[in-house]
C-alpha cells in the first residue's frame, strides 16, 4: 500500500482549524501529516503555502502554537515538523529535538538544511529515535545520491522538479529512482507538483507521495465554510490515495 503524506500550514487560519484539519485527513486515510512551521521566506514553497505562511504569521503564529498542536494530534496521527532552518537554529535543535519527544512527533523536514551541515542533527536526531528526512533532487549525481542516502531514515524526499512547490513540472525520474534503489532500502516519496491529476503518474516507482499545495489551497478558499474545506480535503485525500494505490 504507497502511503500519502500531506502538509499543511499550521495556524492558518487559526490552530483549531489545523487540529480538526489533521483528524479529518486521518479520517480520509493520510498516513503521515507535514505539520508546517510557518517562515517568512520559504524559499522552497510556491505562492500557495508562501501565503499561507505569512497570514499564519500575520496572525499571531508562535512556536507555542505548534507545540499545542502537534500535542493534541501526533498521538493520533504520524506527524512531521516541516520548516526552514532560521527557526530551528535561533530556537535549538536541541530545544526542537526535546519538544518533539515530548509531544510525539516522530521527526523533521528541513529542505534548505544541506546534507553536508545537517549531518550533526541527523546524528541527535537518531540517537533520540527521530527522522531528520534526506532530500534527493532530479539534479543530484549517482554519486550524492549515495552519500545523502547511505543512512536515510523514514523516507526519502524525492523532489519531482528543480523549482518550487505547486509549479506542476515534469521530469523523467526513473534513472534517479533506480540510482536510489542501489544505495538505500528506505521508502522513496516524491513531492512537488502532485495532485489528483498527477498522483498516478508520479507514483508509479515510489512508495508514496508527498501533497501539498493543493491541500492548502483549499483551505485558503475563503468561499467555503470550516466543514466544506474539511470535506473537500478528505475528497481530495481519498481520491490521491485510490489513485495510488489503483
């Protein structure tokens, strides 16, 4: 069964919303929830999320935030901590570490954390039984992509496209695939650009997708009440996980 992996932007529009938003995706069959920690300049993420960050932020977001959430929900729910690497540094990789034992998330995605600096936190994370994800780009050589997946831990990110997030590009993958499947037995999950219409395609060789500009949009649909986004995010849910798995 290829799993889903879905992100969404804490505190937008307020942190209620994102607990009963990460139960009802539970509900829809998502297996692991990206729990975003929102930045000022994601530099990774496209519009979509970029917005959801800064109203996230405009709205009072603070680290507590996170905590209380992740508090209620990964007890529940598989749950990630995905951010950029200023809050981690001026907070503590330490203090992060000790805060996700305690609320039970089971580790971090960081992507402008570079292999080669992220080694001492992959170290402490390990040792305190949490996942620091190693991301695989399309333009990465049979070589790296050895060394970043020697000791890979939960999945491996695989990042469909040089770009941002939400952009929809293609690329052939099946080499970069396959020089992972030579270096490392870990789970491979691809993101960037996966939605309804792409899901299929883009897990054909993988083990599970990664969504998230398009769970997000619908929560930025200010034409839609709480419960209509929480529905359309399960239908959204339900239908990448049959298309997936089919």
């Amino acid at each position: 069964m290829k799993k889903l992996v879905a992100y969404i932007t804490t505190g937008y529009p307020d942190i209620h919303f994102t607990e009963d938003a990460a139960f009802a995706l539970k509900e829809a069959g998502v297996d692991t929830l990206e729990l975003g920690v929102p930045f000022s300049d994601p530099v990774a993420d496209g519009p979509i999320i970029e917005q959801a960050n800064l109203l996230s932020l405009q709205n009072g977001f603070k680290i507590a935030d996170l905590l209380e959430v992740s508090d209620t929900i990964a007890k529940e729910i598989d749950t990630l901590w995905m951010g950029y690497f200023n809050p981690f540094y001026h907070r503590g990789m330490d203090t992060f570490i000790n805060d996700a034992k305690k609320t039970g998330v089971s580790g971090f995605i960081i992507p402008d954390l570079p292999y080669e600096e992220s080694q001492p936190y992959h170290d402490k994370c390990k040792a305190n039984d949490l996942a620091l994800i190693s991301f695989v780009a399309p333009t990465d050589s049979r070589e790296r992509i050895a060394t970043i997946t020697k000791d890979a831990q939960k999945f491996i990110y695989l990042v469909a496209y040089a770009g941002i997030t939400g952009a929809g590009k293609s690329e052939d993958l099946s080499q970069v695939i396959r020089h992972i499947r030579e270096s490392s037995d870990t789970d491979i999950f691809i993101g960037f650009g996966v939605n309804e219409k792409t899901a299929k395609a883009k897990a054909k060789d993988v083990d599970g997708v990664i969504v998230g500009s398009a769970f997000v949009s619908i929560m930025m649909d200010d034409s839609l009440t709480y419960d209509e986004k929480f529905t359309r995010m399960q239908e959204l849910a339900r239908i990448i996980k049959s298309e997936i798995n089919s």
